[in-house]
C-alpha cells in the first residue's frame, strides 16, 4: 500500500528564518511526486511534480527536491503570506491517476 | 481564468437527507475526480471519471454515487448522509489520466450533517 508521511505536523518560523518540510514515501513504482499548498477552507493550490530522484524545481522562496526515498519543500526568507498547509502527495505506476497525500505541514510565518 | 468551480460552498443536510454537491471546470479536462478531506487529515479519493467512464474507489462506501452529464459538469451525490460524512468534498481535474498531469483543485464544499 502506498503511504506518504510529513513531518512536522506544524512549523513556526519567523519572517526570514529559512527551514526544510520533509516529505517520506512508499510506493511500489513512483511515477511522479507532488506538492500542493492548501489555505484554510480553500482546495489544494499546485505546486510542483517531481519525477526521478536528483530532480529539484524553484518557484519564488520555494524549490523541492526528490530522493528515492523522500522529498524536501525548502523554504528560503519566508513570509507571513507562506502561511498555509503544505501537502505532499504520490502517484504510483499502475494507478491510473490516483494521488495519496500525506496530511499536510501547517506552517505559520510570524513577523 | 480557467478554473474549477464548487456549488455551494458550505452545504448544511440532515442526518439521511440526499444531498448534491456539483462541480464545473473551464480547463476542457478529460478526468475529474471527487476528494473526501475531514479536518487534518488527507485528502482521500474517493472516485474519478475519465470521459464518461466511472471508477470507483475500492472502500468508498456504496453511499456515494456520482454522475457525470457532460465534460464540464460532475455531480456528487450522498444518499443517506451520516455525521461520519462530514468533511471537505474537493472537486479536481486532470487533462489525461495513467500520466503524472498534475490536478486542479476547487475550492471545496463544506458540508455539515446535523
């Protein structure tokens, strides 16, 4: 069975302090990894897809890397407005298009 | 903008009453799925269509049904709701399906089971 775990469950930084969100997976066949943003009361907003280990993608303060076993969202120089729930979610060869998600980082960026 | 869009936003049913949740997209995607996301906790699929094809998810109770008239609409239906179902109903899209397309999220219904 395919299962992804986050970690932490919630992260307090403040504006400026640059941290990691880990992402851990299992899967039988990874055919892409994906990372969402999620506001409070709103649905998943799309990040990132990475596809093989060694891939890294960039997006403002934002830039994801992929191992076999694991994906890292590294936040630099954050802001208030990066507040949000970050989602991490597989897609297993095999699957059609079936994403399994972690339950998501709640991270709060204070002034 | 091209977007996915939820109706209502917030659904208030009694306990057993059928309840229809709808979603609609202007991205002329070929797949749409329905999520379940209870309060922190993941998104869980729940079913997709593809075109006009159904596909169920194995421990999706038989409660849930869903149809789908046309490209741009999908419906959600709960035919005896409980106070187990309720959640965060998401509505996504992707172009194709079998590939890693990535899925456009709508905003969500909340629904409430009284």
């Amino acid at each position: 069975e395919d299962q992804v775990t986050q970690s932490p469950e919630a992260l307090r930084l403040q504006e400026g302090e640059s941290s990691s969100l880990n992402c851990s997976y299992t899967v039988s066949g990874l055919r892409g990894l994906f990372w969402y943003r999620q506001d409070p009361g709103k649905g998943p907003e799309f990040l990132f897809t990475l596809y093989s280990a060694g891939e890294e993608k960039e997006k403002e303060r934002l830039k994801a890397t992929l191992t076999k076993k694991e994906s890292f969202l590294h936040i630099t120089a954050p802001k208030p407005e990066d507040s949000a729930t970050y989602l991490c979610a597989v897609q297993a060869t095999g699957t059609a298009s079936k994403l399994t998600f972690g339950t998501g980082t709640r991270l709060q960026v204070t002034l | 903008d091209a977007m996915v869009i939820q109706n209502p936003r917030y659904q208030v049913t009694q306990f057993g009453k059928p309840v229809t949740l709808s979603c609609s997209q202007t991205l002329n995607h070929n797949v749409m799925y329905w999520y379940q996301q209870k309060s922190s906790q993941a998104p869980k699929l729940l079913f997709h269509y593809y075109d006009k094809d159904f596909n169920n998810e194995a421990d999706t109770p038989d409660n849930f049904q869903s149809r789908r008239p046309n490209t741009s609409f999908c419906f959600l239906d709960i035919r005896s709701p409980g106070l187990g179902d309720a959640a965060m109903y998401l509505c996504a899209t992707s172009r194709e399906i079998g590939l890693s397309y990535e899925q456009y999220f709508g905003p969500g219904t909340r629904l409430t089971v009284t």
